[in-house]
C-alpha cells in the first residue's frame, strides 16, 4: 500500500469513525451536564436515541458524499460535504424528535449540543487540514505531473498545477508538434528523450492538451509514454470547436463523449436524491399545511366567482412531454385553453380572491399534486404554455433547453424576480440564462436556498406577481 492509498483509506474510513466518536461523545457530555445541573432532561433516557443520531449521520453523510474522496480538491470536499451533512442532521433529527414529545426534548440543551458539535466539527477540520497538507508535503503525496501541447488549455492547465499542492509541476515537455506531422512521421527523438528525463524525475502522469484533429501521431506517443512508464492523460483543447463548459461522460465505460454543458441531473443517483426531496417536502407540506387549505381555498373560490376550483392546462414538462398542470382558478371563465393569453397587469378577468392568490403565490398550491404524480418537481424551470412555447422556441435559441429537467412550483429565474408577465423575447432569454444555469449547476442545496428564497419573496410581496 503507498503513502497515496494509504491517506486515502485514512480519509475514507478513519474520518468517520472520529466523527461519530465526536458526536457520541458531545452527546453524553450535554446529558452529563444536563444531570449533575439538575436542568431538565436532555433526550429522556431512552438509548435508542442515540443510536438514530449516529444513523442519520451516516444517512446525511452518504447522502452528500462526505466519506467518499475523489478528485484532487479532497479537503475542499471534505468541508463543504461537512457543513450540509450537519445542517441536515440538525432538520432531521429535530423532526424525529418532535415526533417522540414523550421524551421531554429540552431545546435549550439541543442547542447546545449542536453548537458545540459545530465547534468540534471546526476544530478537527482544522487539524485535519494541517494534517493533509504535512502529509503532502512529508510523504510526498503531491503527484509530479508534466504538459504536452501549447495552447490555451495548456496555459490553464498549468496555472492549474503550480495553485494546487497535491500536484508538482516538472514543466512542459513539448507543444502541439510533438504529436502532428504532415506525413504522420514518427514521434521525433527529442520528444522521446524529454519523456525518458521526465520519467527519471518522478513524473508519473503526462497530460496532453491537443486539438483532436491534430493527434495524427498520438500512437506513437503512447508508445513511448509506455516505454518509459508514463500514464498518458488526454484533455482536448476543444476552443476552436466548442463554447461554453464541456463536459465528458462515458458510454460503457468504453466510449468517451464529450457533452457541450454539464448536466448533473442526468445522473440517476442525483435525480434519485432530487426525487426524494420533492417527495419528502410534499408530503410534509400536506401533512401540516396543504390538508385543510387547499380545500379552504377551494371554498372561498366557489364563493367569490362561478366556474371550476382549478385551472387545468396542458404544459411541457422534461424532454418536452405533455402533462396537465393544476393551479386554482384566478380568472373568470371566459379564456379557454386554446385561446391563451398573458395574464397583465391589472387584467379585467383577475377575480377579487384570485389577484390575493396570485399576489400571494397561492394559486400555485394544487402544482404539489403534480409533483407527488412525478410530472414536476418543487423546484426547477417554469413550465410555460404551449403557445408561449411555440412562440419562443424559434426566437431564442436555447430556450428548449430549459426542457432538460423537470419543470418546477419555483425557479432560480424566479427568485431573482423574473417571473409573471414576459412583454418581449428581451424578458424572456433573460428567465432563460437562469434556467439554463440552474440545470448546470444543480446541487441539493442550491435547490434548498431557492425554496427559502421563494418563501422570502412570498412574505415580503413580489412587484411582477400578478
């Protein structure tokens, strides 16, 4: 085992044995001190609790990949991993404890637990830290890497190495020429004799940043980096083909395919830990919210104006598949679903209860029914109606893009006020920038912050909700 498996396996399996040592450990000096100060009972005294705070430790931290090291940037991992695994070990286990009152939950004293969990979680990141970077630099655990090509992928990539301490820049081997010639000549000598000199110097891994088209004598290269025990590491410098941030998958595990934007939710575990927010959000909110006002709403809606409770209407949901959306009806019965027109400023078809609920952002409550049936989810891109589809699908370029999720009750368009009435294409590319960056960059809590963004808005009232 070398020095690098070996902090590997320290990292992986060592650091979650110390964090639940600490927790457990902060756990019984809060009921320690709960008992000997005659205050109230910490979590009664049944083990059992205990034992589910080390469970939803080990579910939060799986859920947010805090064991599971991968990249160079581990530390970074570690504590961003770190602080969402604690901040939903605290939404998870308060909810598991309200839901046993009998124990006598003393908040006082759970306050306290989790603040000095937090400072423990502080204090031994910290040392982890001065220890990761002593192991780097007493067991050598930076990798020596070398560059071949000369381009903007190439300037980047080395200012990449010499920022990072887990690698040890040797320098550039050669440029672009070292793998085309117009006759697919062999690999030069020289290009040979730099290899051999680098693998003498501890370089273990060659990155090549080359232009695809101009890898005509790539083979031989490969031949040579095996020769002299060389890993060969291929970036294409795609500049002069591609815009934008590419990204490379794999077709099993044998095909590499380069992707013109990262999708994040195109991968199944994301979309699985996406799906079980919406579903646990939902139901949550219909268990103590959604059971008795939506049908008091439907009620007052009945009251106030003729016509259905909910407004039903086709929408385009992920991969441009038709579902129908429900909201509360807002507007007298006069628009059908053929006939739709954007609702404006102090239109004339707003009901009196409908302007309250469409200020208010009630009329979209029914959509929870659409998330629990899978056609949306609590967050993501507005779905738009057909026509306003049909209408922007051939002005803006991207727009069906935003097609490549599910469409969501709130957005990241939203929440920064790009909601209600578009008025021109001008208004629109603009909410879809920020679709477009939501599905790139799609994390659990970025998902979260929108959600607490949304009830933000919501209390302080919105301009453009009408």
């Amino acid at each position: 085992m070398n020095n690098q498996t070996r902090y590997v396996f320290l990292l992986r399996y060592i650091l979650p044995l110390v964090d639940l040592l600490m927790i457990n450990i902060i756990f019984y000096i809060v009921g320690y001190w709960a008992s000997i100060a005659n205050r109230e009972v910490f979590i009664g005294n049944n083990n059992n609790h205990v034992v589910v705070c080390n469970l939803i430790w080990l579910v939060c931290s799986g859920y947010f990949g805090l064991y599971r090291v991968t990249g160079e940037n581990k530390m970074e991992q570690v504590y961003r991993a770190t602080w969402r695994t604690y901040g939903l070990h605290v939404i998870l286990y308060v909810l598991y404890l309200q839901f046993h009152k009998e124990n006598h939950l003393s908040p006082s004293l759970l306050l306290w637990f989790y603040i000095l969990l937090a400072g423990a979680f502080i204090i031994n990141r910290l040392i982890g830290t001065s220890i990761h970077y002593l192991a780097v630099d007493r067991f050598r655990l930076s990798r020596e890497v070398a560059v071949i090509g000369s381009n903007q992928t190439s300037i980047r990539l080395i200012d990449h190495f010499n920022q990072e301490r887990n690698f040890l820049f040797y320098g550039t081997i050669g440029g672009d020429e070292c793998v085309y010639f117009d006759q697919l000549q062999i690999i030069s000598s020289g290009i040979s004799q730099r290899l051999s000199e680098a693998a003498a110097a501890g370089v273990k891994d060659v990155y090549v940043t080359v232009i695809p088209d101009r890898m005509l004598a790539v083979h031989d290269l490969i031949k040579e980096a095996d020769k002299n025990g060389l890993r060969l590491k291929f970036i294409p410098d795609m500049g002069s083909h591609l815009f934008g941030n590419y990204n490379v998958n794999y077709l099993g595990n044998k095909f590499p395919i380069i992707t013109i934007r990262p999708e994040p939710l195109e991968e199944i575990d994301e979309r699985f830990k996406k799906r079980f927010f919406d579903l646990a959000f939902s139901c949550l909110l219909f268990v103590f919210l959604l059971w008795w006002l939506l049908p008091l709403i439907a009620i007052i809606i009945k009251l106030d104006s003729k016509g259905p409770v909910f407004f039903l209407q086709k929408r385009a949901g992920r991969n441009n598949k038709q579902f129908t959306v429900f909201k509360f009806r807002t507007m007298s019965v006069r628009e059908t679903e053929h006939e739709y027109v954007q609702a404006k400023k102090g239109d004339a078809r707003i009901t009196r209860v409908g302007n309250y609920l469409r200020r208010s952002s009630l009329d979209e409550l029914p959509q929870f029914i659409n998330v629990m049936l899978g056609d949306m989810s609590v967050v993501g891109p507005r779905p738009h109606p057909l026509k306003l589809n049909d209408q922007f699908q051939t002005i803006i370029d991207k727009y069906m893009v935003r097609h490549f999720v599910k469409p969501g009750i709130t957005g990241w368009a939203q929440v920064h006020g790009l909601r209600g009435e578009t008025k021109d294409a001008f208004d629109m590319e603009n909410r879809i920038k920020y679709d477009i960056h939501y599905l790139e960059n799609w994390t659990a809590m970025l998902d979260v912050k929108i959600v607490f963004m949304t009830i933000i808005n919501m209390l302080r009232g919105e301009d453009n909700a009408y």
